[in-house]
C-alpha cells in the first residue's frame, strides 16, 4: 500500500501521475480537488510523499498532527477509533489542497507491520505549523523514540557499525538495533602510589636539563617508549627520567635502545638497556654510546646469532655474546681516552635482550654486565632470574709472586724464602701503569618461555623497589599476569608507580607470552 517517495515514482492508484516530482495539471492520486490554476510549484502544489505513506484515493490510515500513527483500524485524523474514513472527492489539476477548507485531514496510514521502517515526516500539511530547526519553514525530521534495551536517545541518530549514523527510518527498528554498536569510553591510565607514605618528589617533571648551542645532539628526551610484536610473544619497553632528575634538571642517564634486524622468522630483536654512573656530566652519553655499540655489533652478527638461538646452542651463545660486550665496553675506554675522562667515569652498565621472531622458537636469551633485575612473572609469583655473580677469587685468581704481589715469608712447609735486613727499597726502575679496573662479570642466561609468562628487563632504578618494595611487585603481578599485554599508556603508567625512597631512572623490558 505504501511506497518511497524519494525516487519520485508516482504510485497513483487510478490516476495516471503523482507525487511530488508530478508535473502541474495532473492531479495525483489522494489530492482534494480545487481552483485549477493556482501557480502554486510542485514543491508546495503536492504533497511530499517521503515518508511512505500511501498515496491511494480513498486510503483509511493517516498520521496524527503530533506526527504518531493513528490506532490499528482507525479512520482519517481526527475520526473515531474504528470509523470508516470518508471518500474524497477528485482534485482538479493544480489546486493546492491545504488551500480548500472543504479538505477533510490527510488520511493515516496502516499500522506498520513488524520490521518495516516507521513514518517520517513529509511536506507541510494545512493546519499544521513548520516545525523548529527546519530551512526555510519545511518540516524537520520528528524525533525517534528511544531504543529498546538502551539505545541512543530519542534526539540523537544511531551510530551505524559503519562509524556514520542512520536516519529515523532508514532502517527497521530491530536492524538499527542489530547494527548500532555501543561506545565504550577509554579508561585513563591507571597510575598510583604504593608503600608507606607519599614520594618526597612530585610526580611530573619539574626542570628541563641545560642545554649548549653546539650541544643539542646530545640532549636526551625525558621518556621514550616503545613496543612491538612477533611471533607469540608481545613486547613492550620504556625508560622513564626518575623524580629526583626531574626535580633537579639533571638528564636521564638511562639509555634504551630497540631494533629488529632481518625479516620473517630469521629476523632477531635486540632491546639494550644502559646506565651510567650516578655523579657523572656524562653519564647519559655513556650510556647511549653503550647501547649503540653492542647494537652495531649484534646486527653485524645476527644471522649467526639467530642461528644459534632457534638450534639452541647456549655454549655458542655465552661465548660469542661475551666477545662483543668485551668490544663495546672497550670502545667505551677508548672513547673516555678522547675526551680526556677517567674510564671509571665513563662507563655503563648494560643488559639486552635477544629474541627471536619465529614463532617456534620461545627461547629467550639475556646477557649483559652490570646491576639491574631480570625478572619472570609465572603463576601469579614473580621469580628473580638474576644469574648469579661469580666469586671475586674464582674471576681474578690468586696473585701471581712477581707482579706487585707481596712475597710470602714462608713456604706451606715452614721453610723461610728470605730474610729481612731492613734495607729500604727505592722507586723501580720501570715505569708501571696503573692496574685496569676490576672487569665486571658478564651474566647470561637463556630460558624457554611458556605461555602466560611475563619476562621483565630492568634497570637498577626499578630492580631495587621490585626487590625492596613488597606491595609493588605485588601489584605489578597484578597488573601483568595473563598472556594479554597492556596498552602502550598503560604500561608507561605501570612502570611509573612511585615509591617512597625511590626516585632513580626506571628503564623496563617487559615481554608477554601468548
């Protein structure tokens, strides 16, 4: 009985043209007659017929003034519920029929049966005044009743799943409701205190580090972040200037560097972390230079390396890795050489991370010098991976009798090697240097890795509260358990908790196993 009138078909039943597109003189079906000749356009002349109502003489359903659909059965607008509605005389070809006050009210429609898109409104009708929000005093779309089950309220459209919105009659109210997606607002990241007692710093930056005109390649960004995914596992990295640099306009001396070299399931992920010593002007370049040294040499090596790694050779691993942390560390002395620093000063800790793209290859592997943790969340618990630190004794060995070493007065035996005159000794002849620092021992270690586990990589600044602080490594496992990693904002902020009596430089390396 209805059909849509945006396309301008007519749909007469009876007469041979209609509608709003219908050329003057031809009257459509449903319009009262009158005076031909009004020179009234099309536009006001007939009727707009968008909103699917009938447009059948003699039709018995009409809408409402307020724009709702009269009762099922119901006559024309304003007849009794169940009244026949009365039959229209023809209409004369151009006659306006809001112009005729013989004009009974526009009949209702059918009651829509289920499914099928409600009403809209069409052009002006008489008697009825252009409602608000209209152009030019046409008729404005009539507000759509709220959803069933909490949709989107009566003034606004629905959101298609398409990211547009639909009109009020575009779509049936069970495909609206069917197709409108439900906006879930972003939650902030969770940040917070823990431990006894607020920080002693403010939690945001307070001063920027100095900087010199010839300098700027030097300055260092108060955050970096950064993350990945391959294979089964999620990787997420991030150093953080500590409250006390930030209070005090000091650089982070914290370095992170991140890097995949090859492609496909050969490719190998390097993620180094560096530190440099506290006190020291230099100690973020330090860092840096460590972290871009060891990149350089594990990228010219990564084909064997990643060899290594999915055949699971740890002997092969362990001593080629040591080899290139002796190179880069070294390099770190010779450049301490140029800029004329002690090698004390100029030096860093550093730790790295090697892993592999495969998907078949959970082997994880970790080697490094310097302090700072490894952790592995499993099961709820966190486990400290830190490989043990050799004994002094079993690195250096005993002294050698000749080499500045003292000479003992006696043998195991009992027997006396020489005897005291009292003679004093003067300067050797020979020019000594002085003895190198004590090498720190390099640590590795390569585990495989289960589903659900959380593997953490840290500097010292976030090692010693994990170790120190019992609530916050309790709520860090509650936040990383599981195979799903947190979002990049979220997991800045989880890196972030403060503790009291910890303000250092936190840098962290955290993989998620899927």
């Amino acid at each position: 009985m209805s059909s849509d009138r945006r396309d301008g078909a007519s749909a007469t039943a009876g007469s041979a043209d209609g509608g709003p597109f219908s050329p003057a003189g031809g009257g459509g079906a449903g319009v009262p007659s009158g005076s031909a000749g009004s020179g009234q356009p099309p536009s006001v002349a007939s009727a707009d017929r968008r909103d699917g109502a009938s447009a059948t003489a003699g039709s018995g359903d009409g809408d409402r003034a307020d724009g709702s659909p009269s009762p099922a059965g119901g006559g024309g607008a304003g007849a009794p519920h169940g009244a026949e509605a009365p039959v229209r005389p023809q209409p004369t070809a151009g006659t306006d029929p809001r112009e005729d006050p013989t004009t009974p009210p526009a009949p209702a429609p059918a009651p829509a049966a289920a499914g099928t898109p409600p009403p809209r409104e069409g052009g002006a009708r008489a008697g009825v005044p252009p409602r608000l929000g209209s152009a030019g005093g046409g008729n404005a779309t009539a507000p759509s009743p709220p959803a069933a089950g909490g949709g989107n309220p009566a003034d606004r459209p629905p959101v298609a799943a398409g990211g547009g919105t639909t009109s009020a009659g575009d779509d049936a109210p069970g495909a609206a409701a069917h197709s409108a997606r439900t906006l879930v607002p972003a939650q902030a990241p969770r940040g917070g205190v823990v431990g006894d007692g607020p920080p002693t710093y403010d939690a945001e930056p307070t001063a920027l580090p100095a900087a010199e005109a010839d300098g700027l390649d030097q300055l260092v960004a108060d955050t970096v972040l950064d993350g990945a995914r391959y294979g089964t596992y999620t990787l997420r990295a991030v150093s953080v200037r500590g409250d006390s640099a930030r209070f005090r306009g000091e650089p982070r001396r914290d370095a992170l560097l991140t890097a995949r070299f090859g492609t496909g399931p050969a490719a190998l992920v390097l993620v180094a972390v560096a530190g440099g010593i506290r006190g020291s002007d230099t100690a973020h370049l330090a860092a840096a230079d460590a972290c871009r040294w060891i990149g350089r040499a594990v990228g010219r090596s990564h084909a064997r390396l990643a060899e290594d790694i999915r055949a699971g050779r740890r002997g092969d691993l362990k001593s080629g890795l040591h080899r290139l942390t002796d190179r880069s560390l070294g390099k770190l002395r010779a450049r301490a050489a140029e800029l004329g620093v002690e090698p004390e000063v100029y030096t860093a800790g550093l730790r790295c991370l090697l892993l592999s793209a495969d998907p078949a290859c959970r082997t994880r592997v970790f080697f490094g010098v310097g302090g700072g943790g490894l952790f592995r969340l499993r099961d709820g618990a966190w486990q400290d991976l830190e490989p043990p630190v050799p004994d002094q004794a079993d690195v250096t060995g005993a002294p050698v009798v000749g080499f500045g070493s003292a000479v003992p007065e006696a043998t195991p035996e009992g027997d006396r090697l020489t005897m005291d005159l009292g003679i004093p000794t003067g300067p050797s002849p020979y020019i000594e240097t002085p003895p190198p620092p004590a090498a720190e021992p390099f640590r590795f270690r390569a585990s495989v890795a289960r589903p659900g586990d959380t593997l953490l990589l840290c500097s010292q600044g976030l090692a010693a509260p994990v170790r120190g602080e019992a609530a916050l490594a309790k709520e860090l496992a509650e936040r990383w358990r599981g195979p799903k990693a947190p979002g990049m904002a979220q997991f800045l902020a989880d890196t972030q908790l403060r503790v009291k009596g910890y303000a250092d430089d936190r840098t962290a390396v955290a993989v998620w196993e899927a």
